[in-house]
C-alpha cells in the first residue's frame, strides 16, 4: 500500500522538483520502503563504459559516507555494486564482508554489510543504476521489485521531462526563427497535422491550420500547385526522400510570398509515403532582388545593343569618309591633267580653224584656177586629208 502510494506520488513530485532533487526524493523512498541506511543513483553513460553518479540519499551524507568521489569515472573502477550494469542483472549482497570480487571500500566509505543494486533498461542497454545498502535483515524478492519499479518509474520521469525540456527549446528557437516548420500527412489534400507558431508572421494561427482553415491547396499559389503535386508524385515514385522546391504562397492577406520549401519524405514501413516533414524560408526579398537584377541585365543587354548599333553607324560613317576622301583625292588627280587639257583645247581649236581657213582658201583658189601644186597634192594623199 505504501509503495503503490509512493508510485503514485513520483509524477508529482517531478513537477515542482528539478531533476536532481527529485531523483534524491525517489532515491529515499525507495530507502525507505526497503528499510536501508544508504543510497545511491547513477547513471550509466551512452558508451556503457562510464557512470556519472546521481545522489546519494540525504542519510547516507550525512551519518555514513563522508569520502570524496568524483561524479564522473570509468565503469571499471566502480565496485561490485557496479555488477548490475556489467552483467545487466540486480546484485543482491546479504553478507558484504564474505563476498567475492569486492575491490574494498575508500577511505570515508560508509561500512557495507548488504548491498542491493538495480539496474534500469532501455533498449536493450543499462542507463541506470539505484542501490540501496545497510538493511538490518537480507533483502528480499519484495525488495528487489521494489527497488526495480522506483528506479524504473524515477527514469521513466526524468526522460520524459528531459524529452519535454528539449522540445520546448527547440519550439522555442523555431519560434524565434523566420524558418516556418510541419508536418503533413501524403494523402489528397496534405492536410497539416504540425505547425510552427511562427506561422502567426503570415497571418495564420497553427490552430486554424490544423484545422484546414485554409486548405493547403488555398495557401499555395494557383499557379504553382500543379507543379508541386507533379513534383510529389515523381519522388514518391523514384522514392526519393528530399528535395528542395521555390514557389509562392497567398497569406492572410492575400500577399504573395516566395518561400524555400525543404521537404523530407517519411515513408511507412511498408515503403509508402505517410508524411511530408518541411521547413519554410521567406526568400520574398532575395526573389525581388533577382527579379530586379534581371530587369537591369537586360536594361544593360538593350543599351549594350544600341551601343553597339552605334558603333557600328559610327564606323560606317567613316568608312564612308573615307571613300568620300578616297574619291575627292581620286577627282583632284584627273582634274589636273584633265583641265591641263581642256585649256588647252582652246587654243589648239584656234589653231585648227586658222589652219582649215587657209586650206578651205587653198581649196577655193584651185578650183577657180584650175592649178594644183603638186607636191602639195602627194602630201594630202599620204596624209589621207579627205578622211
């Protein structure tokens, strides 16, 4: 009756105890109901090779035991008492003093004549150990069991509270993050069953939305959700198991945000895929800055092409000059010798009038006297003056 109401009162008292004390308080009870003068608690670290001691009950400090101890220190340096996790079974000691294997007592050590050590599994591995010593009778089967289920209980409470205490912490920074975590469930509809509180900064509240209030299908933006069904059913298919998406999301208010969405697939035992786990990031502003740094980029690929248009008029231009040079250079050469030419054709115009007069009269007088020079005659026909 009174064990079955120390059990009970266990879950209570880890509530307004920290850990230590409470693990003291479990410790003295189960001295208490085993009647012993002495107790301790240790635990027995992941690797199985070290311990770290917990407490020492308030009587064994204070009438029994004022040796100095480290709280930390290698399994093998430990006692018999340290059999129960060796071996990972209890060690009941009726007679200390004839016992084998003991390694002796430091010096301070409480004298020992019983010794009743328990082990606490999990998982197949000893993560604790509550003894208890000094009994005036032997310890029984009863004590042993009850030993076993204050130990068993007191783990069973400090794990869940340190479970508890890891979670708030960690809720607590991903509340203080802009990072938005869940989790939803793979059938139609990916309905949330987890959500950060950090979702407020959207506009939502996590109560809401694991209440669907909206659906996941009214938060996602029309646009973008059919890639992002299409996306789900390939890795489901290829079975993959993470992936990284961008796409926008609606908030309360009906602004469109960019997000980062980092995606875990959990899959069932069975291979099929139960859950999406996520984490969100506001890319919105760095969406913004590529959106006007393209805009700029082709800004400068449109002035980079009329530039370039211009060059391109501008070296036409001279080339043109060029030949415009080229050609006037050209014109300058001919005109000199054509214009020596031309003013001189003047003057040999003259002359030849002068000479066609005086043949025309030449010609005339020959008719009228019916005379013609001879020699004169051979020359015209040598020269072929008709023609």
């Amino acid at each position: 009756m009174l064990r079955s109401a120390v059990m009970l009162e266990l879950p209570n008292k880890a509530e307004s105890l920290p850990e230590k004390a409470f693990m003291q308080y479990a410790l003295e009870r189960a001295e208490e109901l085993t009647n012993s003068e002495i107790g301790f608690m240790h635990f027995v670290n992941d690797d199985e090779a070290t311990i770290e001691l917990v407490a020492w009950s308030s009587s064994t400090l204070k009438k029994y035991c004022t040796a100095a101890f480290d709280c930390h220190y290698p399994i093998t340096e430990a006692g018999i008492w340290a059999d129960a996790a060796r071996e990972k079974r209890p060690v009941v000691i009726n007679d200390y003093a004839t016992a084998p294997n003991k390694h002796g007592l430091p010096a301070g050590h409480s004298a020992l004549i019983r010794l009743l050590s328990i082990p606490v599994m999990e998982s197949g591995k000893v993560v604790m150990m509550t003894g208890v010593g000094n009994k005036a009778n032997e310890y029984s089967d009863y004590d042993v069991e009850t030993v076993q289920l204050i130990g068993n209980e007191a783990w069973r409470i400090v794990r869940r509270n340190r479970a508890e205490l890891a979670l708030k912490q960690a809720t607590q920074v991903v509340n203080a993050s802009p990072v938005i975590c869940y989790r939803a469930r793979t059938i139609d509809g990916w309905p949330i069953v987890f959500d950060s509180d950090n979702v407020r900064q959207w506009g939502y509240t996590p109560e809401k939305i694991l209440a669907g209030q909206p659906p996941v299908h009214e938060i996602i933006h029309p646009d973008d959700l059919p890639r992002l069904i299409a996306d789900a059913e390939h890795n489901f298919a290829a079975g993959i198991s993470n992936y990284e998406q961008e796409y926008r999301l609606l908030t309360s208010e009906n602004r469109v945000i960019w997000v980062l969405g980092r995606t875990a697939i959990k899959y069932d035992a069975e291979g099929k895929p139960e859950f999406f786990d996520g984490v969100l990031s506001d890319i919105t502003e760095r969406r913004l800055e590529q959106a006007k740094l393209a805009e700029t980029l082709a800004q400068q690929r449109t002035l980079n092409k009329r530039l370039e248009d211009a060059n391109n008029q501008l070296l036409q231009s001279e080339k043109m000059a060029s030949i415009g040079q080229l050609a006037a250079g050209v014109a300058h050469e001919l005109n000199n010798p054509i214009g020596f030419v031309h003013s001189n054709l003047g003057t040999l115009d003259g002359y030849l009038h002068d000479l066609m007069a005086i043949i025309t009269a030449y010609e005339k007088e020959a008719e009228i006297t019916g005379k013609t020079v001879e020699a004169v005659h051979r020359i015209m026909e040598e020269c072929d003056y008709a023609f």
